[in-house]
C-alpha cells in the first residue's frame, strides 16, 4: 500500500521540479558544449542571442513541461480512481442497491483505502438494516395477525350470537389484548433504544435488591412452570433505571418459564473487575451452539414453531440487550459445559454513594 496522500504530492512536486530543472540544465549545458558548435561552426562565441537558441530552449521547455505533465496526470489518475470508484458505488446505494461495493484501486493512497473501507462498512450497514427493516416489518405483522384474527373471531361470535357472554370469555378476550399491549410496548422500547431514545431515570442501585424484587414478583409463576428457584445475590452497586432493570429481570424469567419448564433457574449478582452482572442459568434444553449468534436478533426463535406455540414473541433477548447497552453495559449468553442457557447482563460499576 503507497503512503498518504500529503507525502505523495510532496513526493511528487519534488520529482516535478527536479526533473523540470535537470532538463532544462543538462539540456542547456549539452545545447552550449556540443550543439552550438555544431549548428554554428563558422561563429565567433559571443553573447547574441540567435533564433536556434530561443527553438532550443522552447524545446527543453516544452520537454521539461511534458515530463511533469505525464507525472502530474499519473498522480491525479491514482488520486481519482478511488474517488470514482466511491462515487459509483453511493449512486447505486443512493437507486436503493445496498449491495453495491466500491473497489481499491492498485497503489492507492492510503486515505483512498480508508475512504473506501468505510464507504464499503457503511454500505455493509445499510444493506443489513434494510434486511432487518424489511424483516422487522414481515414479523410485526406475523406476530399481530394471530391475536387480531383470535379476538375479531371472538368478537364476531358474540355479535353472531354463536358465544354466550360470560367473564371466562370475557378474560380470554382482555388476555389477547394484554397480548398486543405487550408485544406494542415491546417494540416501542427496541424502537426507541435503536433510536438512542430510550428514557432512564437512573440512581444508584443494588443489583441483588432490584433481583430479588423481581424473584419475589415472578415466583410464582415460576413455581407454576415447576421450576425450582435459587438464587445467590451478592451486593453490586451500579447507577441504572430501577423500573428498566426489573423488566430486563422479568423478561430473562419469561424466558425460562416459557423455553425452560421443571428446570432448576439460578439467579446470582455479583461483580466482576468492573462491571456489576445479573446472572440467569436454567437447566432447560438450551440453544445450539449455532443459534446463539442470532438470539439477541428481533422476532428470532431458535425453534419457530415450538417458540409461537408457547407464546413467546421473539422481543425478549433484544430488549434485554437494548436495555443492558442503554445504560453502557451490554447482555450475553455464556459458554458452558453444562446443559441449558445462561444470560448475563453486565453493567458498569456505581462509583457514587451507596444506594438506598
């Protein structure tokens, strides 16, 4: 790879004058010393200027400027072909064609390989959010068909006569639509997280007290999964939104309620260097190892079908993410021998007082 483009027209303006100025020198010398002679023979040497001098010397400089020239198109050549390069490649982007790619020329500078490595990534960027947009939009609509078709069938029944009213139907009713309710706030907090506009309130906050709110919450559910609960909390101070953090919480004992049922849940908080974690491990099935790289992914269920017979939307790994890196930290699955899947969220340490 060549050098930057500062030290390459510096280079190049040296070599122009250089080679412009041993031209013109070398060439004069050899015009006095030899040719002189040899188109003046019969002439005393003196100091008028002849007509074949001003030829010579137009010569060497029409000879001097046309070495430069050639030097200086060269340079511009190498100069501009990543730059048209770029320039093709954002036209198509700009046409919608996300896959378009700009090339490195040979011998680039290497400002043209930066410019062209992040045209490309951003391009890359583009290009996956478009699949996402578009994937996103296909799986909203998924999700929502299923409760939406349930309750105007329930709703066209009552009004057909078909269904008696009675609070049994009615609760199945409200259920579909605490359903949509939830699966609406879902995305609405992955859409504000991805905007960067996601409110926290945030104070100083023990992990083990905000975990063992939330176990106490969802215990029984738990319970009623028949999973048997453990918990190891140790104090971890750190400065996050309580009210975020126990929907971090419960959504990580969805999980295993709904993917993990007669397993052992083990909860534990503690600190590591220096960063506060929230750990959850289940003995349940687990994930393969191929589909752990797509479990924080919108709407994305390792098992599609056994995923929507239980219920889950696919939102609740990505909104534990989204939350875990709103407040700097970030949400992972951990390596381990064991059977099951093990969450962790980890967020910076609280350097300011002890919370309440």
């Amino acid at each position: 790879m060549a050098g930057n483009l500062n030290s390459r027209i510096t280079r190049t303006m040296v070599v122009l004058t250089l080679t412009a100025f041993t031209v013109v020198y070398f060439g004069l010398m050899a015009y006095f010393l030899f040719i002189y002679d040899w188109l003046y023979p019969d002439a005393n040497y003196d100091e008028t200027w002849r007509l074949g001098d001003t030829v010579m010397v137009g010569l060497l400089l029409a000879f001097g400027l046309t070495t430069a020239s050639i030097i200086g198109w060269r340079l511009a050549r190498r100069i501009v072909a990543p730059l048209k390069s770029v320039a093709s490649a954002a036209r198509l982007v700009a046409t919608g064609d996300f896959s378009a790619r700009a090339t490195l020329p040979p011998s680039s500078f290497g400002e043209a390989a930066d410019l062209v490595v992040d045209f490309n990534k951003m391009a890359e960027r583009l290009q996956r959010a478009e699949a996402e947009l578009a994937y996103s939009n296909s799986a909203i609509a998924h999700e929502l068909r299923t409760p939406l078709t349930i309750l105007r069938g329930r709703l066209q029944g009552l009004l057909d006569g078909v269904f008696d009213p009675n609070p049994e139907l009615y609760a199945r009713l409200i259920a579909h639509v605490d359903d949509l309710s939830a699966i609406v706030e879902e995305l609405r907090t992955l859409a504000l997280s991805n905007a960067g506009q996601l409110d926290l309130v945030c104070a100083n906050v023990d992990l083990a007290a905000e975990a063992a709110v939330a176990l106490d919450a969802f215990e029984t559910e738990l319970a009623g999964a028949g999973i048997q609960l453990t918990r190891s909390l140790h104090p971890a101070a750190t400065h996050a939104d309580r009210a975020r953090l126990r929907q971090a919480f419960i959504a990580l004992l969805e999980n295993c309620r709904r993917y993990a049922p007669k397993s052992v849940v083990h909860v534990e908080t503690g600190v590591a260097g220096d960063m506060a974690f929230f750990r959850c491990i289940d003995s349940g099935p687990g994930m393969p190892e191929e589909s752990v790289a797509r479990a924080f992914d919108r709407f994305w269920r390792a098992d599609e079908s056994r995923g929507r017979s239980l219920g889950g939307s696919g939102l609740g790994l990505p909104i534990v993410r989204a939350i875990a890196r709103a407040h700097g930290g970030e949400a992972l699955i951990l390596t381990r021998n064991a059977p099951g899947l093990a969450v962790e969220i980890r967020l910076p340490r609280s350097t300011g007082p002890a919370p309440n």
